[in-house]
C-alpha cells in the first residue's frame, strides 16, 4: 500500500504513544471514504459515457 507518512506510518515518530490517535483515524476515514466516492464517480461517469456511445 501506497503511504505518504515518512518512517513506519504511525505518525508519531519520537512519540511514546505508536498507536494512531483517534483524530487520526477520523481523518484517514473520512480521506479513505471521499476517495472511494471519487473513483466511483469517476467509474460511473465512464460508464455513462460508453453507454452513450453504444447507443450512437
């Protein structure tokens, strides 16, 4: 999996604590959901868009 958090990803490089916070992963939540809603918009335009195309 892709990551843009340099060192082990937990975000808390020097920290005691390696366990993300609960902000955290409200945050990763809602990034990983407007990302599927993204790509599904995205499929289904394609889709749209061949489907015009069979019917032209």
């Amino acid at each position: 999996m892709l990551t843009i958090v340099p060192g082990n990803g937990s975000g808390h490089e020097g920290g005691k604590d390696h366990a993300p916070s609960l902000i955290d992963e409200i945050v990763r939540e809602g990034a990983r959901r407007m990302l599927a809603e993204a790509l599904q918009a995205g499929v289904d335009a394609k889709l749209a868009e061949r489907a015009r195309q069979d019917v032209a």
